[in-house]
C-alpha cells in the first residue's frame, strides 16, 4: 500500500509518494514539485527521496554509488539508492540497544580503500549496548564488518575498540576516517548533570590515567574526540595530554554530534546547554572548555554548577542545566574563574545571549525547546567548485530543534568562519545529518522519525513534516 506525505518547506510544497514498507526494496519515487522557492542567493527544487527509515542517524556516500545509512532504532546499517529509492538493509546488530533520542546505532564509516580491489572492503559502526540487559545502554563499541559487493551483505562483525563509555543522553557517536587513514570518533558527556543524571559529575576535563588504559578503563573518554588505529589501537603519534597519550585526541565537549575534515583541517559541533552550540576548529591536544565554559569565555548566560555537590543530591529537584532550584543552594562559578590549559574558543556559536535572556519564556513554560540552541547534529563540508554558487566553501550544520540548515562561509584558506550565519530549508522536521551529494548539485538531509521542535511558525509540536525521511535539495 502506498500512500503520500506532504513536506512543507519555506514556500514550498511537495507531494510524494513512495513504498509504505521501507525494509523491502521500493519502487522508484516520483517527485512533483507543486512549488517551487528561490532563496536570497539560488534556486531549489526540493523532495523527499524515502521516508518511515527507522531513526536515520549516518549518512556516507560509498563507491557503489549508493547512500549507507545507519537506522539508530532499527539497529541496523542500510543502503538506499539516491535515484530509486530502493532500500535495502545490509546488516542488523542483534546486540545494540536502541531507544530514543542517543541510543542505537550511530556512526558510520568505510575504509578508504573501500571497494577499490584492495580487499579492504571494510565498514565500521559505533553502536551503543547494554552490558546487563538493563533498561540504559552502559557500554559503546566500534566494530568492523566485510562488505561482499556481490552479495550485497556484510558479515564478519568484530569489535574493534569495546566498553567505552556510554548511557541514556549525549552518546554523541559521529565515526569518520581522517585522510590519515586513523579513525575519528566523539563521545559525550552522557548527559551527566542534569535532569535524570543531575547528581553524576561531567568528566568531560578528565584525563585518563596510565593505569585506566592499561586496564581498559575508559570512563574518562567521555566527552572527547578520539583518534584510533584502525585496530583499535592508541595511535603512536597522538597527543599527550597531561602527559599521557591515550586515545584521546581533544577533550572538553558535552555533546558533539558532527565532524568533517576540510583537508587536513578538522571541524566540529557540539550542543550546549541553555545557550552556545558550538563550531570549532579541533586541534591535537586541544580543549574546548565544557564544563566551565560554554561557548566563548564570556560569563554570559552561563556559569558552572557542580550539582553532583548538592547536599543530598538525590532527593534534590533534578537541575535542567540552566536554572536551580529555589531550594537548592549550590555554588555557581563564572566562565572566567577557570583557568584550563590549552582551551580552544569556537569559530562560531548558536547563539550567545546576554545574562539578562528569559530562559522561562511562557510560550514554553521554560522548556528546553525555547532556549538559544539549535541542538547541532551534523557538520558537512560544500567545496569551493561546488555547483550551487552560493554554498561554495561554506560549512553546512543541521539544527533537530529548528529543522534548518545554517551554513557558514569560510575564509579562503577554509581555515575561519567567515560573516554571518544563513538559513536555508526550514521544515517541520528534526534535521539529523547533512551530505553533499559527490557531483555537489544536490544536498541530502535525514530527519528523525519523531521528536519535538520549534516549528516554523514558533510554536512548539511534536508533529514531524516527514517522518525517518531523506529529503533531497537541488540546485536548478
């Protein structure tokens, strides 16, 4: 049974139909345009490629031509064809544990050499799993599968690095290969300090000791960027922080989703908590600040509270990450008052406010959904000889509480962002991932099966335009 979605972009309407059934290949999909839109700068045509995907998380372009996707609550790494639409699920991980919205199957990678008759017809995962068969995730772990072409099935599952850490929030999880053929990949905070997690401490500053790795302890991982071997192993010429060289490649972050090389440069997001999502510039060694600073080192909108020292934590009214409780007393500490080595500040934030922003907007009853965040995704790269014009050499970011695309030009060198922030595609969708199609005249976007957002019409809902969708923007 087929039936048809109605995607409502900024002026543009789109009717689609497509398979009801995704798991089975679908038939091809054929888009009329009702409306068209040109934004300040080009022209687009916009549709929906495939919908009711099981929680699209990773989208990368492989060498058969195909988008490789990872379905986060499917458990599952899946292709889909960008001309077709046809589906097909390649492989399902019996062990992840998946509920929404930070666990399931997450990254995404394939070796470089993959399908280049090098037998190196790798892919690898990052997955989230329950060492207990508990109700959480406890424990990620990055495994390698072997891809056979001609079968089109993956087999050989091996883990690769096991038992970092992982939990119900901020597993961040964004895999890629680095042109240095290491593999990179972010891990979160687990969502410590606030709300169901308010009495646990962010160790997002913590550095493992000689000790931790050498048992395997990687609890310190949190809230890094780590640099591996493609076995898993602690690459010889990583960095040594506090002395210690580890898997850590950069550390200070609460929950950064996206990553992209631009060369050999390395860029990404992170979400911040009331304010300040972040675009940074990642360096060997460097720190990007979380807990003690959120986005520039400002002392605006934003000071630490360590609620894990609140006297008798546990029975405490939870902590939202912005406002304490009249109850509660707890020291707050300025933005200025830490003193970090090596801290890096962002390119760019989304978005400082001044002390005095109501973070208990009533048209929200102080939800989160109000506050100064776009709660950043993804992070891509549209290259300086793309064909869209107006998107050369700028950074593309999805926003899941917005559904818009902001792009970022660079500066020649693609070294700084440069100017102001721009938006394009505003939808009623949680943008999930962003991938510039390899000839560049087209843009794909994944949105998450079900969520909550701020509409485009600024209020609030919970109903998503298109639902575990792939939507295609195209320069005419």
């Amino acid at each position: 049974m087929k039936k048809t979605v109605v995607a409502t972009l900024i002026g543009l309407t789109l009717n689609v139909a497509f398979a009801n059934d995704v798991a089975k290949p679908a038939e091809p999909t054929k888009v009329e345009t009702v409306k068209t839109v040109v934004t300040e700068d080009s022209a687009f045509k916009a549709s929906v490629l495939i919908d009711n995907l099981n929680n699209p998380w990773d989208m990368v372009w492989g060498a058969d031509g195909n988008i490789w996707v990872t379905e986060r609550q499917g458990k599952q790494i899946s292709i889909v064809n960008p001309n077709t639409a046809e589906h097909k699920v390649l492989y399902t991980f019996e062990q992840a544990f998946a509920v929404p919205p930070h666990q399931g199957v997450l990254g995404l990678a394939l070796h470089p050499n993959f399908l280049k008759n090098s037998k190196e017809d790798f892919v690898y995962a990052y997955y989230t799993y329950s060492s207990t068969n508990g109700d959480k995730s406890d424990f990620g772990r990055i495994v390698r599968l072997t891809y056979d072409p001609q079968a089109q099935k993956l087999t050989d599952e091996t883990v690769i690095l096991d038992k970092l850490p992982a939990g119900d929030d901020h597993n961040a999880g964004r895999l890629i290969f680095g042109k240095d053929g290491k593999l990179y990949l972010t891990l979160g905070d687990n969502g410590y300090n606030q709300f169901g997690n308010s009495c646990k401490e962010i160790r997002s500053q913590n550095i493992p000791t000689v000790e931790d790795i050498a048992a395997k302890n990687y609890e310190d991982y949190r809230g890094k960027v780590l640099r591996i071997n493609a076995d898993g192993s602690i690459p010889e010429d990583n960095p040594r922080i506090q002395n210690i060289k580890s898997h850590v490649y950069a550390y200070g972050f609460r929950n950064p989703q996206g990553l992209v090389f631009v060369g050999n440069k390395l860029f990404n997001v992170d979400q911040g908590p009331g304010t300040d999502d972040e675009v940074n510039a990642v360096e060997a060694g460097g720190n990007y600040g979380w807990p003690h600073i959120a986005g520039y080192q400002d002392n605006q909108a934003y000071s630490y509270v360590n609620y894990s020292k609140v006297e008798n934590c546990e029975k405490a009214p939870m902590y939202d990450g912005t406002t304490v409780d009249k109850s509660v007393t707890v020291e707050r500490k300025k933005e200025t008052d830490a003193e970090l080595d090596n801290f890096k500040e962002p390119l760019k934030t989304f978005f400082t406010v001044p002390n005095s922003y109501n973070f208990n907007d009533p048209k929200c009853n102080g939800d989160y959904i109000c506050w100064p965040t776009v709660a950043t995704t993804s992070i891509a790269y549209y290259p300086k000889d793309g064909k869209i014009k107006s998107f050369q050499n700028s950074l593309l970011v999805t926003g899941v509480k917005t559904g818009t695309l902001y792009r970022m030009p660079l500066d020649a060198n693609a070294q700084q962002v440069q100017g102001e922030v721009i938006t394009h595609f505003r939808t009623d969708n949680r943008y999930r991932m962003v991938l510039v199609s390899p000839d560049t005249g087209k843009v794909f976007v994944a949105t998450d099966s079900a969520g909550y957002i701020m509409g485009k019409d600024s209020v609030p809902t919970k109903e998503m335009a298109n639902k575990g969708a792939i939507l295609v923007f195209e320069a005419k």
